[in-house]
C-alpha cells in the first residue's frame, strides 16, 4: 500500500507515512447493498452492521462515547486515526470512534489537551487538522482487512457485527476467499458461521438480537443445535425470559446502592452542616471533599443503572439433546461433587470462615476509602458463596464469568 501523494490540496506529509489532514476532509463511508452486488464489495465502518434502528454499535452508546471523548479531552489522541485518499479527500478506514468523539469536541469547541504544546487549546483550533496515517493505493477488501485486524486491539465491533458482515456478502454473492481476507479469519470460522446463518435464515427474532449483540456466542450456538425453527423460538423466549429476570435483578440491586449512597451523601451533609455550627473549617472541608465523591459515586452507579439491559447468554439456553441429522451433541459435563473436581465439600469451620468473608466483602461497598473496583468485590463474593454451595459445577461458574468479562471488554 502506498503512502497518499503530499501533493493533495490539505494533506501534508509529516512523515514517511503520517500526514497532517484537514479535518473537513475525512469523512466515513456508508455501505448500500445496491452498491455490494455481483461479487463486488464497497468498504464501509464493520462496527455499523450491528446497528438497527433500536441499538448502536457496540463501543457507540451515548456513555461510552462521553468517556471516549473525556479521555481525548484530557490526554489528546494518543492513537493516529487510519485513511485512504479518495476523490481529493481522507476516507476514514480505522478509529471511527475516536473521529466522532473529536467531531463532538469540536462542535463543542471544548478546551483540549494537546500532545505537543503541552497546554490546552480549543479543539476548533487544536482539531483544525489531525495528524493521520494516510494511504493511497488501498483497496475496499484491505480497507476491511485493516479494520478487522484492528478490531482485535481496541473495543471490539462483537460477534453480531462479524456475523452481520457474512450475511451481507453471502446475500451479494462474496466468495469465501474473499470474506476470509477481509476478515482476517480461516475457513472453518466461516463455515461454521455460514451453517448457523443457513440455519437460522427465517429466525429473524434470533438473528437480530445477535446482530444487534444482545445475544452472545455461546447460546446462538446453543440454539441452533435445536432442529426445528418451533424448538428454537421456544427456547429463545425462554432464555429471553431469563435474561430478563437477571436485568430487572441486576437493576433493583444497582437502585439499592445509589439509595445507600443518596443516604451516606445526607449523612455528610448533616456532618457539614454541624461542622459550620461549631466552626470547624477543617471537617467542613472534609465533608465537602466526601461529599464531591460521593456525588461522582452516585452518578458512576446511575450510569450503570441505564446501561443494564437484557442479553441472552450461553447459561440461559438449555443445550439440545441432538443436534442436526440426529446426531447426539456433546454437552458440557455437570462436575461431579468431590474435593478435586467441584468447588466444595466444604466442612462447618471454613463455611464459617467463607461466611465471614462475605460479610466483609459486601462491607468494602460502603467504605469511601476503598478504590478497588466493586467489579472484582462481586467475583469474590461470587466465588466464595459457590463455594460454599455443594450444587454448583465449575462449568457453570466459568460461563457466567466469561460472559461479564466478555461485557466488560476484558475478554474476546
């Protein structure tokens, strides 16, 4: 791939392949499927496949949008966005999220922090233009290529925008040859994608809530060993009705922290309040500081709160019996209960301990002094209580984990 011509009316070459582009120059292509037909393939943003008229891209929501945006506000962009030259100007083939969250800052005309002054400019000034990588001899099948490469290193488009991307170039005729080089993958990924999409072509209710990633891996899979389309609808909306009693859970546990928080922010209030009395410059001071972290406390937990929605996951499906043409499917073993292979034949004293240990824990969450990521509090608590519960297999544990490891961006 060749580097852009320097020659370009608002790019200059900064470097061997870094140019300083105008920002009214970039833009983002969109994708039609009039345009991908007979064989033919138009780059466009893989993260947007996943995005239906009720859900955005994964990484895209209006929260996580702001964080990316805070951060480039505060620390610059630390990470060259990716373009090729097309008619005279920069199509954005890499960091799509990080030019929409500049676009903000500059509607926005926030104060800036800028990487090589040191100081804060307006980011209409700063932004005016952005240093980028720019290529000029670079195909629409290696614009994807790029993009799927660099998806395996910052936040990921999800299985849903993947599989949405095969099912628009099997629908306009892609060969696999093609497909496999633009997304990076081997034949056996694609065949196995292909088959649960073949599958599950009249599902619709299925497919798009794994389009729109509000499905996981593990139980599309899962349901698409059932062979009938009545089977599979069956134990969707059973599984569906899970995930949803686990949301509406997770919900009413998050409201009860803010009210224990909303209450430690009166308490200090009332502390405020008697330290004026008695003069107390000192413990006023103190409790405006509690009180300023807190309100942050609050509003972290608030925003949680709205990010909670129902997914249907691996642990919520029942697996199949037989999978397709009869054949039996090998299911994940129950662990049988011993010392070796299950979390517990636990005696009296360490339940004891186990129980004390719980109590601690949940302890930590009201405590203002402790920085460690409540995160990591419930997967102890998690931990410890399976422990202490002999019905429990390891297999079971492991899959709920990897699913909020898997939500939080810390796993594939």
């Amino acid at each position: 791939m060749k580097t852009a011509s320097p020659s370009v009316a608002g790019i200059e070459q900064v470097s061997e392949n870094l140019f300083k582009v105008k920002f009214e120059l970039i833009f983002e292509e969109i994708s039609t499927s009039e345009i991908d037909r007979g064989n033919a393939i138009h780059f466009a943003n893989p993260r947007n496949f996943s995005e239906t008229f009720d859900t955005m891209p994964r990484g895209c929501s209006s929260q996580e949008m702001d964080d990316l945006k805070v951060s480039i506000q505060e620390r610059g962009l630390l990470t060259p966005l990716i373009g090729r030259l097309k008619n005279n100007k920069v199509s954005l083939v890499n960091g799509h999220r990080r030019y929409k969250a500049i676009k903000l800052l500059i509607e926005q005309n926030e104060l800036c922090y800028d990487n090589f002054s040191g100081k804060n400019i307006p980011a209409q000034e700063l932004y005016l233009n952005i240093v980028m990588k720019v290529f000029e001899s670079m195909n629409d099948m290696d614009c994807y290529l790029l993009a799927f490469e660099e998806d395996k290193t910052k936040v990921k488009f999800g299985a849903g925008a993947e599989y949405k991307f095969v099912q628009h170039c099997m629908e306009n005729n892609i060969d696999d040859a093609k497909i496999i080089k633009m997304t990076g993958n081997n034949q056996l990924w694609l065949d196995n994608v292909k088959s649960i999409l073949e599958k599950l072509e009249e599902d619709y209710e299925i497919l798009d809530a794994l389009f729109s990633n509000k499905m996981n891996l593990s139980a599309i899979k899962k349901i698409a060993q059932y062979e009938t389309q009545e089977e599979r609808n069956a134990v969707y909306k059973e599984a569906l009705a899970q995930a949803e009693k686990e949301a509406s859970h997770k919900k009413y546990k998050q409201e009860r922290s803010i009210i224990n928080t909303k209450k430690k922010i009166e308490n200090v209030l009332a502390d405020k309040i008697q330290a004026s009395f008695s003069g107390d410059e000192n413990a006023e001071k103190a409790a405006d500081d509690l009180i300023q972290n807190y309100m942050e406390q609050e509003q972290k937990q608030q925003e949680a709160l709205h990010s909670i929605d129902a997914r249907v996951t691996g642990r919520n499906v029942h697996p199949a019996d037989k999978g397709p043409k009869g054949k039996k499917i090998k299911q994940h073993k129950t662990v049988e209960t011993t010392p070796s292979s299950n979390f517990a034949d636990i005696n009296d004293g360490l339940n004891l301990v186990v129980t004390d240990w719980l109590q601690k824990l949940e302890s930590f969450k009201d405590k203002s002094d402790v920085s460690i990521d409540f995160f990591l509090i419930d997967f102890a608590k998690d931990l410890l209580e399976k422990l202490a519960d002999k019905s429990t297999d390891c297999q079971q544990f492991m899959e709920k984990w990897d699913e909020v490891l898997e939500t939080r961006g810390m796993v594939g």
